[in-house]
C-alpha cells in the first residue's frame, strides 16, 4: 500500500510540474519568446544543448520550484516543455556551470522585453471606477548579495522598484527598476523615488485615476497631473494645505505648491481623511467622486508585497552575483507574476498553485522599505 501511494504521489508530484510549466508557455508562447531573443539579440549561433528559448523558460521555473537546484529545475522543465509540444534542444545533461553560463550568454533584456510585451497587452484590460481607469502606484526595495560588483552598478545592495499596476486585475502596467543610490542604512527620500517612479508615467492619459500610498511626492503629483491623469495619493510629510473652502461631506478644497518652487503654479486639490491616511485628490467635485468611495479605492491600492505573496516566495533577496544576473532574476520575477496573479485571483482563500515559490537558495528576508 505505501509503494502505491509514493507512486501516485510522484505521479501528482510529475502532472503539478507540467501544469506550471504549461502555464509558463501559456502566458509566454515559444513565438513570442523568440521574437524576444531576436529583437534582444540574444539568439545562440550554433546548435546548443541550452538554447536560448529553453533558457528563457529555465529562468522563468526557478521561481516556480523553490528549493531545487539547477539540474533539477532543468528536469523538471524539459520534462513540462516535451510534454507541452515545445522542443528544448539536444538531450544531454549540462553541468551547473554549464547552465549558468547559459544564463550569462542569455542576459537580461529578453526578459525585460518579455514583460514590457505582456505589461502592453494588460494595459487595454484596466478596471475602471466612475467612467475612469484606475491603477495603482507602488514601490519597495529588493535585496540582493552584497559582492563587489552588485555594490559598483548599485552602491548598496538593493534594487528599487517602481510599479504601475492595475488597481482590481493586478496586472502590472509598468515597472522601472534602479540602483538604490542612496547612502547604506538610509531609505530612498522622495526626490529619489519621484526619479524612478515618473518612468512608469508614460502610459498614463486623461481618464486615469491613479492612486498611491507611497508615491514620492509633491515632483511625483506634479509630474503625473502634467500628463492629464487624475490622482489620489497619500499627503507624506507635514505639507501646507490651506483649507480654501470647506465642501458639505466634510473634505475641503486647497492648492498644493510645487516643492522648493515658491513661484510655481499651484495645483487646485481635495482634501479627506481617511481612517489610515490624509489624501489628496484632483477630484473636486464631491458628487462626482464621494469621499467614502475615495477612500474605498485608496484602501484597496494594489500593494507592492503582491509580487512576493503571487509567488508564495516572501519578500525575497535574490542571489545573483552580478548586476546583469540581478536584472534578469529580477525581470523574470516580474514576468512570472504576471503568469501566476490570474491564476491566484481565481483560487479560493489560502488555496495556492502547484509547486510556486523563490528560487533555490533564495534567502527569505524582510525587503521592503516606504
């Protein structure tokens, strides 16, 4: 009886590897990750056992089988990519040395070109709120090792991540991602996170309602509002907002000034309390957008610990020990999330898909500063 339900344990064990490797090749399809490899020029130039597609998805599994080293995370992935239809070279057992220098020769930006196709895509899909489409901006800070040549490329050693992602889908609509060039032991101040955070405003139009909790700010609010998006964000540090006429549902109209500008035009906003935060708003017409509905949307943001709690990994710190392998584990982290967070808003509450969590080796640690 026991051999019996090892063996039907190993068979659930083989199908759940092959179901999150299909939804791998489902979200990223071979055609769309060669198209990936050509444009980042990363096509090998003669035959290899570690293609660059297969490396692609190989990158892409080592967030979905924590624990398991590289020729384990390449069995269980051939094993998926033959038995979805998708061909992975020559059979042949590579070295752990051989595989990371399979990763090196891939580098980064197929990964970055990879999610930036799928972040265009989720963009038409926006959940919208009173006639607007509302997303979310975000931030944290990601660890990585500490070796000489992380901290020459970082200063310190995390990466800081900027997110526009839809507010009810998930979908992540943009990412910036940059050193952390603060010094050691000191959080990014706002000017810093106004930097990263306006490269994911391009995508932003009239129509937009963004909401933040984190976002940098008065560069940041001015930035955005530059760009015709409506905004509710959280007030950050003391700043003077004039109560210039009191509305019936207890919010009053002020202006917010531009920061060390004192001759700059002001920007007409709402002000309202909610239970966790003063927010602000270029929403002014109460009718139109009621406070208890602002405040609703503020505390249902999109969070930046979303990424980790999709791929059940924690916070993590990742283990690449160069700058390139920190961009690509990082870009491919972002690209498994937008595999896995439709899946997970499907799951019922503590339910999980099979076989997701950090990388093997990745050490699990608190990583978020904001």
């Amino acid at each position: 009886m026991g051999g019996i339900t090892r063996a039907a344990k190993a068979s659930r064990d083989r199908l759940s590897d092959r179901v999150a490797i299909g939804m791998l090749i489902r979200a990223f399809p071979p055609e769309e990750v060669d198209a990936a490899i050509d444009a980042a020029g990363a096509r090998e130039q003669r035959s290899r056992a570690l293609p660059a597609r297969t490396m692609v998805y190989f990158t892409l599994a080592l967030w979905l089988f924590g624990g398991a080293g590289y020729d384990a995370v390449l069995a269980r992935l051939t094993a998926g990519m033959r038995w979805a239809g998708v061909a992975t070279g020559t059979r042949s057992a590579p070295s752990t040395g051989s595989i990371t220098k399979a990763r090196k020769r891939l580098g980064p930006e197929v990964m970055r070109r990879l999610f930036q196709r799928r972040a265009a895509a989720d963009r038409a899909e926006t959940a919208r709120w009173r006639g607007l489409r509302v997303c979310t901006l975000d931030g944290g800070v990601v660890d990585i090792p500490d070796t000489a040549a992380n901290l020459a490329a970082f200063t310190r050693s995390q990466v800081r991540v900027s997110v526009l992602a839809g507010h009810d889908t998930g979908s992540l609509l943009d990412v910036a991602v940059d050193a952390a060039r603060v010094r050691p032991g000191e959080d990014p101040g706002p000017a810093d996170l106004a930097d990263l955070g306006a490269q994911v405003l391009d995508t932003l139009s009239p129509g937009t309602l963004v909401v933040s909790h984190r976002a940098g700010g008065q560069r940041l609010w001015q930035a955005a509002a530059a760009r015709g998006a409506d905004l509710l964000w959280r007030v950050r540090a003391p700043v003077a907002l004039p109560r210039l006429h009191a509305l019936p549902d207890g919010t009053f109209l002020s202006r917010l000034l531009p920061e060390g500008n004192p001759v700059a035009e002001s920007l007409a906003v709402r002000v309202l309390h909610a239970a966790d935060a003063v927010l602000v708003t270029t929403l002014l017409d109460p009718d139109q957008a009621p406070a208890a509905e602002l405040a609703a949307l503020h505390r249902t943001r999109w969070r930046f610990e979303s990424l980790f709690e999709s791929l059940e990994a924690g916070p993590v710190a990742l283990r690449s020990q160069d700058p390139h392998g920190v961009a690509q584990e990082l870009w491919a982290m972002l690209c498994v999330y937008q595999a896995v967070h439709p899946w997970r808003r499907k799951e019922a509450p503590g339910r999980a898909l099979p076989g997701l969590g950090a990388p093997g080796g990745v050490q699990h640690r608190r990583a978020l500063r904001g």
